[in-house]
C-alpha cells in the first residue's frame, strides 16, 4: 500500500487516512469507531487502521464527542489517594478508558461514607459516569444525582442507587485466613478491626466470627483500630496486654493495620510468629517489606479496576465494549513468615 503525507505539514484528516487507504470517509469513520463488523471486510478494516497508523492520525475527540453528546470522562472516587489498593484500581480502569478512547478523572473522598462534594460545577456536565471504589453509594448523591451511571466496586451489592456491582470475594479471603490458622493450632484470636464504617469491613468481621464459630474451642474477641499504622499499634498493644490468656494470633483487616499489629508484637518483648501470629489483608508492597512478611490476602486490585470500567462502558452502550465478568472476583492467601504454629499452651 502506498501513502501519501498530507500536504503542508497540517495534522492528518480522515480524508488523507480514506486517500491513503482507498476507502470512503464514511469506511473510516467506521472501522476507527470500532462499528465495522458485519459492514467492512477484514482486509479492508486492516488498511484503514495501517494507513491510519502510517499517517500518525488521531481522531478529533472533540468533535466526535460533541456528535455524541458524551465527554468520554469518568470519575473514579475512591476513600484516599496514599493507599496502593486504590491506585492499583484506578491503573486498571485507566487502561480499559485508554482502550476505547476515556478518560479516568481520580477523586479523593476521605472516609468512603461522605458526602462527597462534587469535583466540578455540575459533574454531569463534564463526566459520562461514575466509578466508586469501597464506597457508600449514597455518599456520592451530590456529584451524580440521579442522571449519571454509577458502577459500585467493593461494596454493597444490595444498594439500589448503583447500575452495576463489581465485588472482591473478601468473604471468602478471611475463610481462608481462619482455615490457615485453625490449622495452624490457633484458637485464641484477636480481630483487628478497622474503624471504617463500610460494607467491605463488615463482611471480612462476619466471615471470621462464621468460619471461627464452627470450631468449638475458638476463641474470638473483637478490638476496632484507626486505619493507621499508629493506631493499630496502640490498639494491638492494648489487646495483647489484656487480662487473661494472651491470644496466639492477631486478624487484621489491612496490611497496615497487620504493620503495626507487628511492632506492637515486637514492643512487648514477644516474637513474630513464634508468640503471636499476624495476618493480614490487601498484599500490598508493604507486606513484603516488613520482616517477618506478612501472611496476607491477595486482592486483584488492577482486575476490579479494569471490570469496573468494562461495566461502565457496556452501561454506557460503547461499541466493541465487553460484558463485564459476572460474579465476585476471586482472592487468594498467601501465606508467609508472619505466621506459624500456636505456640504451646
């Protein structure tokens, strides 16, 4: 195939991509639209997109956006920006957007309860939709109103005020976190609770207090910690130097949380795993940072981000967009050197 460059040094149209590639506009509007299928023939999409390539063409969202009536922007909200788990989300949405011509605007609501105040003067004017991670849905009322889609991720599946749901299986993360303990020889336990009133904390302390309660002589006691890695020490502490026999194993609902869970081991002269062990949840880099490493629960973080996307998009009717994966997605422990057999009664 041979192409020509535009004349005059001028940004390349999709006339010059038609010209070059010997098809009509209309031919290129649709296969670089991504409608194509069933109207143009392979061999011919395939020399739209190489003389497109060849020419350096990008496509005027601008205009396209105005005939569409669509910003191609979506807002992400998520708890707080400093927590890898949320920036691992927001690299995944981020890729999927970039793979159908989006954008993905990250929002900061502190807490994940709000209200969150909305980002621009009239967020939907400026956003297709809405994408909120570890959230409550009617935290963010003031910035989608009733008019923009939202996708819940991490969150609960019974609120009506979301279009789709995409969950992590954290349920099912802290049934394996209690499996590997109780086979471990532990049966004295203290939750690590975090203090954030969400969906996603309040499943993980359910499927602990199920999974322990099935063995009779588990024993499990409950102590809520700020999301810091001071105030999990200060509460380990206090649940460590209790009154009573000192339990063998800390459950934290967060790797920071397990961090500080570590140091307060550590602080009252005892060792990790060999007088208490310690668990915790996320893996982020953290948990591989501290020593011992951290006994933890993988999530896929990218993975929820990029399903998030995919639902808004197939709310938002993009072409060539996928259905998004039906059903939570799955996590796996990962069991390292912070945990070990209950030391001897």
């Amino acid at each position: 195939m041979q192409t020509r460059e535009p004349t005059g040094g001028a940004r390349p149209t999709s006339r010059d991509v038609a010209r070059a590639a010997g098809v009509s506009q209309a031919t290129v509007s649709l296969v670089l639209g991504g409608k194509w299928r069933g109207r143009v023939s392979e061999r011919t999409a395939g020399l739209v997109r190489d003389a497109a390539a060849e020419l350096g063409y990008r496509p005027n969202l601008a205009a396209r956006n105005l005939r569409l009536g669509r910003t191609r922007t979506a807002l992400l909200v998520v708890p707080a920006l400093t927590n890898e788990f949320f920036a691992r989300v927001y690299g995944g949405a981020a890729a999927v957007a970039a793979e159908h011509g989006f954008g993905v605007v990250l929002y900061p609501s502190p807490g994940g309860v709000g209200p969150a105040r909305d980002p621009f003067p009239s967020a939907r004017a400026a956003l297709d939709g809405v994408i909120a991670s570890s959230m409550a849905a009617g935290a963010l009322d003031a910035i989608r109103g009733s008019d923009l889609p939202l996708v819940m991720l991490d969150s609960d599946p019974a609120d009506p005020a979301s279009a789709a749901q995409v969950n992590l299986d954290v349920a099912d993360g802290m049934r394996q976190v209690a499996d590997h303990l109780l086979g471990l020889g532990h049966r004295r336990f203290v939750h690590l609770a975090s203090a954030v009133p969400s969906w996603t904390f309040a499943v993980r302390a359910r499927a602990l207090e199920e999974a322990l309660g099935e063995v009779a002589e588990a024993e499990l006691r409950t102590v809520p910690s700020p999301l810091d890695v001071t105030g999990a020490l200060e509460a380990a502490g206090r649940a460590l130097g209790a009154p009573g026999p000192r339990p063998t194993a800390l459950v934290c609902d967060d790797d920071i949380l397990a961090a500080g869970a570590c140091k307060a081991v550590r602080r009252m002269g005892l060792r990790v795993p060999e007088d208490v062990s310690v668990t915790g949840f996320d893996d982020l880099a953290l948990a591989t940072a501290v020593e011992p490493e951290l006994t933890t629960v993988r999530l896929p973080a990218e993975r929820i981000g990029r399903e998030g996307m995919t639902a808004l998009l197939a709310l938002l009717d993009v072409p060539s967009s996928r259905p998004p994966a039906s059903g939570a997605l799955p996590v796996t422990l990962v069991p390292r050197g912070s945990t070990g057999p209950a030391p001897a009664a």
